[in-house]
C-alpha cells in the first residue's frame, strides 16, 4: 500500500508540473505588445492561429450574449481590423463591459473589407470562432462561442482559422 501512495503522489506531482508548464505557455502566448493593446479594463487579448500568409487584413467581430444577431453584421458590438501576420497575428479589443462575449474573426485575403463567399454562399476566406466549436452544416450557437470578460484581467481568446 504505501508503494501505491508514493506512485500516485509522484503522478500528481508530474501531472502538477505539467499543467503548471501548460499555464505558463499559455500565459506567454499572450504576453505580447501590439498598438491595440493599452491594459485598459476589459481589454480581449487575441491570438488568430492559421493564418496563412502576411496579406491582408485579420477582421475580428465582437459579439453580446444572444442568438439574434449572433454572426450577424447588425449583432456586432465592436469590429477591429489588423494587417495580417503568418502564421499568428496577434491584437486587442476592448469590450464594453465586463460579462460575456462571443467572437469570429476572418482572413479578408484581399482586403476588400468583406467576408467573400463562394458561388454556392460558402466562405471563401479562412474563418474562426471564439472556442473553436465543431462546425457541421450550420453556424454554432452563441453559446458554444462565449468567454467570460473581466474588468480587472479581460480575457484571452485563441481562434484557429479554418
């Protein structure tokens, strides 16, 4: 029994330090500076994954916590647009409150200040969501896509283009 104790005491202390280094990586990924990012309350750190190639512009869309207009250009509450960075661009967006928010973001290639879709109304440029959720034949819920803001640290929101 006490082997057993001591296996399951050196497992957590792996598992400890492994999820300690997992923190601090995390944590890195956001420390950057970027002329959007002032520390202000409320301030969204973003970290745009996939992205391609350094042309065009990163568009990200800030949304409130409702299905209507989730999506939607007439549910945004705040859009930001940066020069894009292969293979991550890095930015910030102040929420206009603390509370809960949903995000997309796009790699408008051409930077014709549009989300371009193909003949059949699919898109036609690299797309993400706030979370990551599995997308199937339908937009996610808004749900599916929120992250908690905070006045005194914001939030950090990772998106993977697709």
């Amino acid at each position: 029994m006490k082997r057993f104790g001591f296996v399951a005491a050196a497992l957590l202390s792996v598992t400890a330090a492994a999820h300690a280094d997992n923190d601090a990586a995390a944590d890195a990924m956001f420390d950057f500076e970027h002329v959007s990012c002032s520390g202000a309350e409320n301030e969204i750190r973003i970290v745009i994954d996939g992205v391609k190639g350094a042309y065009g512009l990163i568009t990200a869309d800030l949304f409130p916590n409702r299905e209507e207009g989730f999506l939607r250009g007439r549910g945004r509450i705040a859009q930001v647009k940066f020069a894009a960075r292969a293979p991550q661009t890095k930015f910030c967006i102040t929420a206009p409150e603390a509370g809960m928010f949903a995000m997309s973001a796009y790699h408008d290639k051409n930077a014709n200040g549009g989300f371009d879709k193909n003949s059949l109304g699919l898109p036609a440029e690299p797309w993400g969501i706030s979370n990551n959720p599995k997308i199937r034949l339908a937009p996610p819920n808004v749900d599916k896509a929120l992250f908690e803001v905070t006045a005194e640290t914001g939030a950090q929101v990772r998106i993977k283009l697709r």
